[in-house]
C-alpha cells in the first residue's frame, strides 16, 4: 500500500483538524501518499471530492474548531448498494487505506468499507463522548470547557436576578457531556438519560437552597433526557420560583480546540497512520489513561460504556 486516505464525519468536533494533520504529516514523513476526502463519506460518491495532499496543505490548521474537510451525514452509506459503491470509488482512486474521523454513525460505515476490502482505521471523533472503551473522544474536553464559560456567564445573570436557570446541553441520547460539565461548573443538578430522576426531589433541593439564602441555581439538562422547556413549565407548577431556560445548541460544538483535544487529535491522527502502514484494519484508536490503545471497531458497538454514577453522586453531595 503507498496511499491512504483521511475523512471527517459526523458532527464536527474541535481538534479534528489536528487529527488530520497529524494523519497526513505522518503518512508522508513515512513516505505515503495522502488523500483528503471532502464531506465525509457523502465524498465518495461525488465526482472531485478528493484532495493531494502535502505537508503545506495541513499548515495552519491546528488551532482552528470545525473540520478543514468538511463533513456531512451520508446517508447513501445507508443504501443497500452504498457501501459497495464507496468502496470501488476508493479502490478506483488508488486507495485501499483509510482513516475515518467520526462518531459511532462514520464507525459503522468505516466497519461496512471494511468488510468490502478496505483496510479501514477510525478515530473518535464527537463531542458526545459516547463512544465505548474509550475515555475520551476528541472533542469533548473543548466542548465542556465551552459549556463552563456559558455556566460561568448564566450564574452571574442568575446570581444577580436570584433566578434559577436550565441549560440544555448536547449529547445525543448520552449524558457524558452534561455530567462533566455539570460537575465541573458547580451545577445544583444535572438531568441526563442514564439516571431516573425526580422532579419533586430536584423542587425539594432548589427549595433547601432558597431557604439558606442561595441566589442562584443552575441545572443541566442532556438533550437526551426530557423536553428542557416541558421539565421548566412542570417545576413552575410545583413550586413558586422564577426560572429561565438556555438551550447552548451549536455553539459547544465550535470554537477552537482546547490543549487536551489538540494533543488527543495529535496522538490518535498518528497512531491511526502507524496502524494503516502496519497493515491493520478494522480498528480504533482510544485512549486509556496516559496510553493510546487500538481496539477492535465491533467493541464500540456494544453500547456499553459506563455512566460514572460516583460522579453523578458527588454533584449531588457537593452542590447544596
Ligand atoms: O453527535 C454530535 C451532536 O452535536 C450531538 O450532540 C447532537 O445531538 C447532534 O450532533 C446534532 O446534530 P446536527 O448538527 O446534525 O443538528
């Protein structure tokens, strides 16, 4: 094999890009061919989507949120003939090599190309964090710290009105995002798909803290759990307090990356391109700790990852 491919897809995710850079500047220092290919997957079944690529063409990008690929949900990947289709394309190009960035939707068509012939390794690439036997995906830490700065700002708003407040996270149907981001920016509570909650217990607690004089109260909500303005209009009628909701939407999805994504996206994009010239396949490359592992791309199916309920606890202890 001389030439391997790199694509983004999916939701972007700040620190893709050092990824990319990272995939390209190893593969050529190895002395590889590499191809960029535009819009995801939704790439390969355009006409002149695809890019060569040199050491210049990755220049300046590492500090920069979004994807310099672009991306896109493809869903002629979805279609009975789609992935037969993609992978002749790559074959047709010269490439039998490829790196996909992306969360579990880009996993399952990487695992279909896979299946096809194409030597195939995938990065983790979501803001979600959702995806199994892996810490963290690259992403995710810009994507809490974006979260903290918008807790940080609502708490000064509501501190200065003494309002409560709800913020809608993202996170798919998963509450990684939330709980992190909840724990780290102090919230009073976090609503998230993974744990039952109360209403009547979240209205006791916001009252507990009314009565010790507390002047503000933020809780997060994962866009997974309940309609964010639904769980506002049912804590209204039970208890009298005025509340105001912020759905944070795109915007913790942009913005540059942080230290912690730019070093994963660094690490994983070169250890997908030792993997490819090694001449292996059907892998991912997650973090574990301090190490970067390789594991097998069926292990992120499993839906399994745990849901650190100590952590979810401790909001619940530290946050009266
Ligand atoms: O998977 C990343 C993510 O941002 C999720 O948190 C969110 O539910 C979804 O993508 C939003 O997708 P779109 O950008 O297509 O609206």
């Amino acid at each position: 094999m001389s030439r391997f491919a790199v694509l983004t897809s999916g939701g972007d995710a700040p620190g893709m890009n050092a990824a990319v850079r990272a995939v390209v500047r190893r593969g050529l220092s190895k002395g590889y061919e590499i191809k960029g290919i535009q819009r995801g997957f939704a790439g390969l079944f355009n006409g002149s989507e695809f890019l060569d690529f040199n050491l210049g063409s990755v220049a300046g990008i590492i500090h920069r949120g979004g994807t310099m690929l672009l991306t896109a949900r493809a869903e002629e990947m979805l279609q009975p003939e789609g992935p037969d289709r993609a992978a002749k394309r790559l074959f047709s190009e010269g490439v039998d090599g490829l790196v996909v960035i992306g969360g579990e939707g880009s996993f399952h068509g990487a695992l279909a190309l896979q299946d096809r012939g194409v030597k195939t390794i995938c990065i983790p690439g979501t803001i979600d964090n959702d995806i199994n036997e892996t810490d963290s995906s690259i992403g995710f830490d810009t994507a809490v710290n974006t979260i903290l700065d918008a807790i940080n700002r609502l708490r000064d708003t509501a501190t200065s009105h003494e309002r409560i407040f709800l913020l809608e996270v993202m996170g798919r149907h998963t509450g990684y995002l939330a709980l992190a981001a909840g724990l780290a920016g102090g919230a009073e509570s976090i609503l998230v798909p993974e744990i039952k909650w109360d209403l009547d217990d979240i209205c006791r607690r916001l009252l507990q803290g009314i009565e010790r004089q507390k002047t503000h109260s933020i809780i997060v909500v994962a866009e997974g759990t309940a309609d964010v303005f639904e769980i506002n209009k049912e804590i209204r009628r039970r208890i009298a307090v005025e509340t105001r909701v912020t759905v944070l939407g795109h915007i913790q999805r942009g913005g540059s990356p942080s230290a912690v994504d730019r070093l994963l996206g660094s690490r994983m994009g070169a250890a997908a391109a030792d993997l490819l010239i090694d001449g292996k396949s059907g892998l991912f490359t997650a973090v574990k700790g301090e190490r970067i592992e390789a594991i097998p791309l069926e292990e992120s199916f499993k839906n399994n990852k745990p849901f650190p309920k100590e952590l979810y606890e401790l909001i619940l202890d530290l946050s009266r």
